[in-house]
C-alpha cells in the first residue's frame, strides 16, 4: 500500500497489511487462537513475513473500527506449474467477540481482493478446527477440493 493511502475498509473493519510494529500488537489474536505460539515466535515470524515482497506472501490483519485487531490471515501467491495460481491462506483467524460473522466476511472479502490484486484465479483457505469458521466459509461459496493428511514425524527420524 503506497505511503499516505488509507487501508482498504470492509464494513466496521479496515485490513492492513502487518509491519512488525502492528504483528506486535495484533500478537493477542495469535495467543487467543493458538496459545503455544510464543510472543517472540511470533515477532519473529512476523518480521521474516513482513521482509517478504507482498506480491509473494504477507499478513494482513483485520481491525475494528474501535482500533483493536480481530482478525489476521497469512497468504501465499503460490505460481506452481503442476495448478493455476492461487491464493493459499495458511491462516485465517476471526475472533471478534462483538460480531464475528461479519468479520470472517471481511476477511474473506480481504482474501478475495488480495487474489484478485495478485491475478489468482483461486481463493484456497486452510482451517485447521472445525467451527464456525467452516460454516461461514462455506456458505460464502467455497467447497473442499483436497485432503490435506498430516503424520507427526519423531525427532530421531532422518530425512533425506
């Protein structure tokens, strides 16, 4: 977003794109929705996503008109040759107590625009948790396509 330009506003929200200074306060919708990620982790993260050109991968986060983050979603323009382009969510946290559906719509509407921006004919959006969230998602006219399966792998296994 160029200097001086205001965030785009959806409804009570506007999205920002996330400097370090504002992962750090936006750190609370982190602890809320995983509270195994430390804040240093997450400063951490936050500061090599930030390094990131937003054309490749970011995090944007959802705030209320009251000035609190409520949301936050990281995305990835994945360009693989083996699929059309895409938008790949990894996380998408909604978590305003006043009215979340409307901010998981907002940051829907933030996913969709930033895939739109970034020429990516598809929106995918990981959910880890069944919830709501699904639900919502769903209903905004998006479907499974894929399995993702998972294997906690021990420490003592090599890999190649």
């Amino acid at each position: 977003m160029p200097k001086g330009s205001k965030p785009p506003a959806v409804g009570r929200y506007r999205i920002e794109l996330l400097s370090p200074e504002l992962a750090v306060i936006a750190y609370p919708v982190v602890a809320a929705a995983y509270p195994a990620v430390g804040f240093e982790r997450w400063q951490g993260y936050a500061r090599t996503a930030a390094a990131a050109p937003p054309e490749l991968s970011g995090v944007l986060g959802l705030r209320a008109d009251a000035g609190y983050f409520c949301g936050l979603l990281v995305y990835r323009n994945d360009r693989e040759p083996w699929h059309n382009p895409r938008l790949s969510v990894e996380l998408f946290v909604a978590l305003d107590v006043i009215d979340e559906r409307t901010a998981i719509d907002a940051l829907i509407a933030a996913a969709e625009a930033k895939a739109a921006a970034l020429a990516c004919p598809t929106v995918q959006v990981r959910i880890e948790r069944a919830s709501d969230l699904v639900n919502r998602i769903r209903q905004a006219g998006y479907r499974p396509v894929g399995e993702l399966m998972a294997k906690e792998i021990p420490a003592t296994t090599k890999i190649n």
